[in-house]
C-alpha cells in the first residue's frame, strides 16, 4: 500500500540549519527521498529552513497523513499571549501538522491512520526545562516500536527516537531557551499546554504539564522488542544473531549480560522480534537489576543496561567481544539508542544534578542515551511510561564501531 508520510530529519541536521531552532545561519531548503526496509511505502519528506531564522521545531516523526485536526483552543488573534511558567516536566501529547495540504495529527494514544488500517500509530516524548539547562527526549512509535525512518543517515540519526540535552539559559521574558547561538522558542496554549510551532510549517507539538514516572521496581522488566536491519540485502551475515542487555558494572569498563536471546530475522531479512525477560522477585530490594549493577551515585542507587544485538561468532550464547573492551570473537552490529535505566532508594546530593542519571525516577524507565551534546559522555532523559515505548535496535551493515558506554563510577 503506498501513502504519503512525513520523515524524520535529524536533530543534529535541524540544528545545523537553522530549523527547529533560531540561529543565525540557515540554507535555501532541502529535499530528502529514501525507502523505509520495513514498510511498502517511500518516503517523502521535504522540510528545509528559509534564509532568514526560524523559530520551528520538526519532531522526529514518520507518520501518515489524512485526520482532521482540530482548531486550536486559543486561536482567539494573532496577538493573544497566554501566561505561564516554562520550568517543570512536560509530557508530549499531540503532534499537528499540514503536508502537501493535507491536515494530520497524531496523539499519545494508539490510534489507525486513514490509508493504513493495519498500523497503529502513536508518540512519545517528554520535555524538562529547567533554568539553566533543557531536556527533550521523543519518538514516533507504529505499533509501539520505534522505526528506520531514513537508512541513507547515521544509525542514530535515521532512527524514529531521539533526544536531546542542552546547557543554557531559560528566558522566560521571550519564550525561548537559549544555549549559544540557538534559540527554541515556545509559547502557551494554556499556562499547563506548552505549544512549539511553525506557522510557516502549519504543524504544532503540544505538552501538557506533567511529573514524570517510573515503573515500580519490583515489577518484571519484559524488553518486547525488534532488531530493525537499516539494509538487508547489502549487510553482512550473521553467524548467530543475537539480542542482549549489558548492565554497566560499576568500577571498571565491563558489563554483565543477564538476558539475551537469538533472533531469527523474516520478511525479507529486515526485522527480527525478542523478548528480554527479567522477573521481579519478592524477596529481592532490586527487583530485576542484578546486584552486581548497582552502585551509588551521589547518594542515589542507580543501574542501567545498554540493549545491543550482536553476532555470536562463537556460538555460545554469551557475548564476548573485544570490541567491547573484552575478549572474544563476537561482533556488535547494533547499539540501540533506547536504554532500560534503574533509581533505586537514596537521597541525592548536591552533587547527583551533575551526573548522567540526574533525570531519572524512582522506578526504571526506558531512556535516550543522549551522547550527541554537553555534557559528555552522555546523559540518560527518560521517555513517558504511562504508555511506554518497545525497545527496539537500528543494526547496522557492518561491525558497529561505537563504544559501549561507561557511566557508573
């Protein structure tokens, strides 16, 4: 079935230039046409700043045209300026948008889209402004999986979820964050709606105020996800396609795997299902997280897991690779950007706000391991999980040469 659909640009090729923020520079627009491996349907995204700043942000969305979209609830005048306090946690509720004339709106429930009526679609994303410093993170889910919106780009970059972290300044005076030469502006529907627009674009991005939330701990973790190949016919073969999760280990550069499971890819060899089980037991004060991951930082217990899909060159059924700091024949073809990231008990220090868990619940989450801006290595910003997300992984044609972070002490 073929329709139309609005791609993914990336941040980092948004910032650069000029869309989804105010800057200073800007080019005469650009065109994008590429095939997505896992759908019937191409692409067809074509977004591109004017010459001059704009104040708009494109979220990282794949997503079919054709619902009606509602009136804004203050589009009383051009003028009207609506109060309200930009500082707080924020929940991405609604994504508007007109393409090629054609109105389209998608929400954070799972909903079927006119044109395909198999597919449900939904988003996910989050927002955390502070002071002196902003955090985004946020996706566009078909059937709750994340997606290869465009396989020409980086693996990260291609990818339906992402995320963001900048260190800056809040100027609530002109509704917009600054950091550097970059500006995103906002502005308020309500004082508890923040709206980001473009009225060159016609789309708005709607956040209700909301804290965020964990999942309880002791709950079982069930990772029900896919391993997404960006190019099947041109990747190299797998001996023994695998899906894991690496806990980081505190106190050295290793990792422990505690779930994993082989994959056996269909439909052309693009994609490949699993499930990452780790129950909750009882009498256990960490639920699912092996004891030797946890650690305490700045006063917090904390634990976090990369998801990988690997090649088990050996065929063991563990992973071991000197690739990844070890030893071991075994290749890492796919790092997902979407990690599981735990806060367990502790009272956090002065110290904590400075660390790459400072955003984290109590509870575990799905997070963005935001490794793209200040400050290195990376920052984990959690997705919603009143609806979460599948953690899925991008794999790459060849050995993935990204190292695996180490972030516990």
């Amino acid at each position: 079935m073929r329709f139309e659909t609005f791609a993914l640009l990336s941040l980092s090729t948004l910032v650069g230039c000029g869309a989804s923020v105010r800057a200073q520079n800007g080019d005469g627009g650009n065109a994008m046409d590429g095939s997505r491996p896992d759908a019937s349907s191409p692409l067809d995204a074509r977004s591109g700043p004017d010459a001059t700043p704009v104040d708009i942000v494109t979220p990282p969305f794949d997503v079919p045209i054709g619902v009606d979209v509602p009136s804004r609830p203050d589009a009383t005048g051009p003028d009207v300026m609506i109060s309200g306090d930009a500082r707080g946690e924020w929940r991405l509720t609604t994504f508007r948008f007109d393409l090629m004339g054609a109105p389209a709106m998608l929400n954070d429930t799972n909903r079927t889209l006119p044109g395909d009526p198999i597919n449900r679609y939904r988003v996910n994303g989050t927002l955390d402004i502070r002071d002196d410093r902003l955090a985004f993170a946020w996706a566009v889910l078909r059937n709750d999986h994340a997606l290869i919106s465009d396989p020409t780009v980086d693996i990260d970059e291609g990818y339906s979820a992402t995320a963001f972290f900048w260190n800056g300044r809040l100027d609530s005076a002109n509704r917009r964050f600054v950091t550097g030469a970059i500006a995103l502006d906002f502005a308020f529907e309500t004082p508890d709606i923040l709206r980001l627009s473009s009225e060159r674009d016609g789309w708005v991005a709607l956040f209700r105020r909301e804290l965020r939330t964990a999942l309880p701990t002791m709950m079982t973790v069930r990772a029900d996800g896919q391993a997404l190949q960006i190019s099947a016919g041109t990747s190299d073969p797998f001996v023994r396609a695998r899906a894991a999760l690496l806990w980081d280990l505190p106190g050295s550069a290793q990792t422990l795997e505690t779930s994993s499971a082989d994959l056996s890819f269909g439909g052309g060899g693009v994609q490949a299902t699993y499930v990452l089980e780790l129950p909750g037991p009882a009498s256990s004060s960490s639920g699912p997280v092996p004891f030797g991951a946890i650690t305490t930082v700045a006063g917090v217990r904390v634990a976090w897991a990369h998801l990988i899909v690997y090649d088990d060159v050996d065929r063991n059924a563990r992973f071991n690779s000197s690739m990844a700091g070890g030893s071991g024949p075994d290749i890492v073809r796919g790092v997902s950007p979407i990690a599981i990231a735990v806060r367990l008990d502790g009272t956090p220090d002065a110290m904590f706000d400075s660390t790459p868990f400072r955003l984290l619940k109590p509870g575990w989450q799905y997070v963005n391991v935001e490794r793209n801006s200040d400050p290195r290595p990376a920052v984990l910003i959690p997705y919603a999980m009143n609806n979460p997300m599948r953690p899925d992984v991008p794999i790459s044609e060849t050995a993935v040469r990204r190292r695996i972070l180490d972030l516990l002490p």
